[in-house]
C-alpha cells in the first residue's frame, strides 16, 4: 500500500481522503515521528541532562544530530536542489529542536515532541513532493522559507523559557 498526500495538487475531501490521511498521520506519528523522538528528545536529551550540558549545547547537539539524520533524505528527494533546500531544513531542525527539548523538559514526556514531529512531517510530505520539473524546486523553496519565519518567534521565545527551566533542572537533579 502505498500514501500520497499532496495537497498543493488538488485535495479531494471525500470519506477516503479521511481515512488515507488518519491512517498516513498515524503512520508518521508511531512509525517516523515515534521513533525519532525516542531518540533524540528521549535518549539524547537525558544523557545531556546526566552530563550537565549546557541549555545551548543540548541545542547545538540535537540539532546538528537531527540535520544528520535527514541528510540522505534530502538528497534523495532534492538532488539537483539539495545545496538551496538543505540549509533552510537545518534552520528548522534547530528551530523545532529548541521548541521540543522545551516540551519535553516542561512535560518530561516526549508525546509532545512526537506530536510537534508529525505536525512538521505532515506538512513537510504535503508541499515537498518531487514532480520532476527541476524549476518547481525552486518554488519548493518558499514554505521552508515561510515554516522559518513562522517558527523563529517561538523558537526565540522557548529558547529563553528553556534555558531558564534547563537550569532548574539541573539543579534539581543535584539535589538528588
């Protein structure tokens, strides 16, 4: 069985358009987003914690990690156009990465950050599908442009928020 969603195209909203895109979010959100999270917000966040980091290391290293991770991806799906598309996508890594290390330190839970990934996923596999016209690439270009211009207000914002919670947590941690 194979997804599409492509909502630049011409979305159909029937009772299987439903049903595809419940199913496609789900997939993404157990399936990629999941195990993602486990990962980096997860596993990496906590060894940072024990290794008392500092709030901007923590960002600096899930970021690049998560940059890493998808690097493949992007030159599978961009080729041509990997060197004006990836840098854009580093940005947001590091934008989502500041917004979910916040969520995952302010609930202790990484639902929040799975949530958060599959949100981006989503959008992210609707607007960046390859249609083999290299010149629609660049039209590609302007929601990764636009996903970081509306991300940076709140990335800015937890970022102060999560340096300060960081701190607590760090000191309630060697209280213990």
């Amino acid at each position: 069985i194979q997804l599409q969603l492509n909502l630049i195209k011409h979305p159909v909203l029937n009772g299987s358009f439903f049903i595809n895109f419940s199913i496609f979010i789900i997939l993404f959100t157990i399936g990629i987003g999941g195990f993602e999270e486990v990962a980096w917000r997860g596993y990496l966040i906590s060894k940072i914690l024990q290794n008392r980091f500092s709030w901007n290391s923590l960002i600096i290293m899930t970021g690049i990690i998560w940059a890493i991770w998808h690097l493949p991806t992007h030159f599978y799906k961009f080729e041509n156009h990997f060197y004006i598309q990836y840098p854009f996508f580093i940005i947001t890594c590091f934008e989502l990465s500041i917004i979910m290390a916040y969520f995952r330190l302010k609930t202790n839970s990484i639902i929040p950050a799975i949530i958060i990934h599959s949100v981006i996923a989503v959008f992210y596999e609707s607007f960046f599908r390859d249609s083999g016209n290299q010149e629609n690439y660049y039209y590609l270009t302007f929601p990764s442009i636009a996903l970081i211009i509306m991300l940076f207000p709140l990335a800015f914002y937890y970022f102060r928020q999560g340096g300060k919670l960081y701190i607590e947590q760090i000191e309630s941690n060697r209280k213990l």
